[in-house]
C-alpha cells in the first residue's frame, strides 16, 4: 500500500480493475493478461506532456489493477514484467515501449501455458481418471496436451463452491472430449480411489514449495495423500511469489459473505457469523509435483528457480509516487 496520490486512470484500466474485483475476470493467468493489456490501454489512452506524467500515470493505473485481489501474484508479476522493460526519452517512446512489452507479456504466457501443457501430459497415460478442483487454465493445457497425444481421460469436476468454478472446468473438458463427472466438493474423498491424478491449479507459490490456490485445495490434498492418489499442481512460472524469498506470507483474500449464502436464509437460521476465504496453503509435504513451462520441480526445490527468475528484491511499480 502507498500514500501516493491519487491520479485519473483510462478508463479501460478502470474497467479492468472492476472487472477482476468483481470476478467477471478471474484465474492467476487470465488475471495476468489482463492487467498486462489493461497497462498498454493506459499508455495508449495518455494525455500526459511530460515523459515523468506518463510514468506517474502508468504507475498511478499499476496501483488500481494491484490493489484488486491481493492473493494471485501473476497480477504483480505481470506488473513487474511490463515495467522492467519500459524505456524511452520521450512519451512516444515511453507509449511504445510499453505496448511492445505488454504484448511481449502475453505472447510468453500464451507459450508459457502451452509448454507447460506439454509437461503436464506426459504425465496422463492413455484412460486416466483425474479429479480437478476449480477452474485452471494451466490443468486445462495440461488436460489438452494429453488429449492432443491421443490418449482418452476420464476426469471427475469438483463444483467448487461458493462460486462454483469447477462448472467452467467441466464444460471445458467435455469440450475437449473427456468424459466428465460432476461432483459437490463433501463427495472428494469418496471418489479419489478411482483417480490417476488429482491436478490443481495455482494463484501463487512460495519459496518454500506450498501451493497457494482455491479454498478446498488443501483439505482434497490431504485426502489424495491418504489415499494415495498423486497430486499435482500445474503452474506456470509466473506464479512464483518473488516476495515469500524475503519472508512474506501471501494474503489470503476474504470474500463477501453473499457469496456463501442470501442473506433472507441467513436471518432465516439465526445470522450466524460467515467466513469466505477464497484460497488456502497446501504445505510442499502434500504436493507430488509443481509442473512448469520450466519443467516439473519436486515443490521443495521450486525456490531454486524463483531465485534464478525473480531475484532477491524484485521491482515494486505501484509502490512508487
Ligand atoms: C481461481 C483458482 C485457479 C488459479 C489458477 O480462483 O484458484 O486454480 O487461479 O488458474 P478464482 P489458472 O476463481 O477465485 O480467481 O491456471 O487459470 O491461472
């Protein structure tokens, strides 16, 4: 957070910001593209004179798309990335250099998935049952690769509430030929002696290998380990939480309680205190494999390549005045 005053941003990144408050936009790497793009729009739509206005505005419009959603660290990855390559002596050249770079951005994660797909396949053999969680693109790539090799699967969609993401997921594995079973998040545990693999997602990892994504991730990993059943998180590498290097923690973001329950039922059973927490920490112990664009990692050694990515003290844009 900062003290910076605040600055009139395009009304693109507005959009953008409310969108992805709001969840119409949502999923670390759909969030990353967009703020990406959202930062070309500001540069795209200034006014500014001076090229030290056009990067008080950049930042002022990097402050809005950050201080969204606190827990997918793609959102200030993607920041970072646009930032550190923009240069220019002029506001035509500042404009530029951020439209190359965003789009440079977007490109690498569009490839990044792709590849990452590819790894996560091999690991799928031809009639795999696997069980997801949520919705994420990164399982899905992982899911297409396999499919784009010929091998058929069967997967088991965990709704997910309260939001219900694994019903994007179901509809996007039947689409890509897999046969889908939905199921509430309680059954888990029932089905998992069925399952190959259990593939999440992630919105950011720490160094220390723990797999930071949707509420419910943890307590399915815990139940795979018992059962046996591998548990593999597919991320790409702009999920690497630079800061977790230096000890922070990731904030876990609480969503509103309308999102768990209306509140007429609410008075209905006596207006009991309601938590919404939208992720959880798997600890590295409950984590078979973090596969990358990268390669796959077992989650212990994962900080080895968040030092070679990132560094010891990454840029922070939206901090500065
Ligand atoms: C989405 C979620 C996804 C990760 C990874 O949460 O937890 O598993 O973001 O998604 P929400 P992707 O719906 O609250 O944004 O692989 O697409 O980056």
């Amino acid at each position: 957070m900062t003290d910076a005053p605040e600055r009139e941003v395009a009304e693109e990144v507005s959009r953008v910001a409310e969108d992805i408050d709001t969840m119409e936009i949502r999923g670390a790497a759909t969030i990353a593209d967009a703020a990406a793009r959202a930062l070309a729009a500001q540069a795209d739509a200034s006014e500014a004179e001076s090229p030290s206005a056009f990067l008080d505005e950049l930042r002022a419009a990097a402050r809005v798309l950050h201080d969204t959603r606190p827990t997918a660290v793609s959102l200030p990855n993607a920041l970072r990335y646009v930032f550190r390559d923009v240069r220019g002596a002029t506001v035509e050249e500042l404009r530029e250099s951020v439209r190359e770079s965003a789009a440079e951005f977007c490109e690498r994660l569009d490839t990044a998935q792709h590849d990452l797909g590819r790894v996560g396949a091999n690991r799928l053999r031809d009639g795999d049952t696997i069980m997801t969680h949520c919705h994420s693109t990164d399982v899905l790539a992982c899911v297409e690769g396999a499919v784009e090799q010929g091998k058929s699967l069967s997967a088991y969609a965990k709704e997910t509430r309260p939001r219900n993401q694994g019903h994007i997921t179901a509809d996007a594995l039947s689409e890509m030929g897999v046969d889908v079973t939905l199921i509430v998040d309680s059954a888990a545990r029932r089905y998992l002696n069925d399952v190959d693999h259990v593939l999440v997602g992630a919105d950011s990892i720490a160094a220390d290998g723990s797999v930071i994504n949707k509420i419910g991730t943890s307590g399915l990993a815990v139940n795979a380990r018992d059962r046996g059943t591998p548990i593999v998180c597919a991320a790409q590498t702009i999920k690497l939480h630079p800061g977790t290097l230096t000890g922070h923690t990731v904030d876990i973001e609480m969503r509103d309680e309308s999102e768990v329950i209306d509140p007429e039922t609410a008075e209905e059973i006596g207006d009991p205190e309601v938590l919404n927490p939208a992720f959880d920490v798997t600890p590295p112990r409950y984590v078979d494999a973090i596969v990358t664009e990268r390669g796959q990692f077992p989650p212990e050694s994962i900080v080895t390549l968040m030092r070679e990515l990132f560094g010891e003290s990454p840029i922070q844009p939206w901090e500065q005045a």
